[in-house]
C-alpha cells in the first residue's frame, strides 16, 4: 500500500466514524426530545404524579419539574 492509499484510508475512516457518531448523537437528541413530549402531554393531563412521569419517561425528575414550570 502506498503512503497516499495509507492516508486516503485513514480519512475514510475518520469521517466514516464522524458519520456514525453524528448518527448516533441524532437518534439520542430525537429520543430525548420524544421523552420531553411524552411527559409535556402527561404533565397537561394530570393524571400521574411527576415522580411517575420520570419514571415512565426516564426523564430526571428535576427536568419535569421545570417542564411543569415552563
């Protein structure tokens, strides 16, 4: 393999990997947004305590708590 083939490899790889956490960063922001949604509608019912809805969200009870403030 010659140095360029060795370099044009390398940079395939690295942004192959930049594709992949990019990836991966997008599916755990849109979760966490669906989560923030979910608790947003069950927090207007008010048929659930906050601890519930963190729970049934896995969303940090500090955070339905500022959602129920906003």
């Amino acid at each position: 393999m010659t140095w360029q083939q060795t370099i044009d490899e390398e940079r395939f790889e690295a942004r192959e990997e930049g594709r992949r956490e990019g990836r991966q960063a997008g599916i755990t922001e849109g979760a966490h947004d669906k989560a923030v949604e979910t608790a947003r509608r069950m927090i207007a019912r008010g048929k659930a305590t906050l601890e519930e809805i963190a729970e049934d969200t896995s969303l940090p009870l500090a955070e339905i708590q500022a959602l129920q403030n906003a």
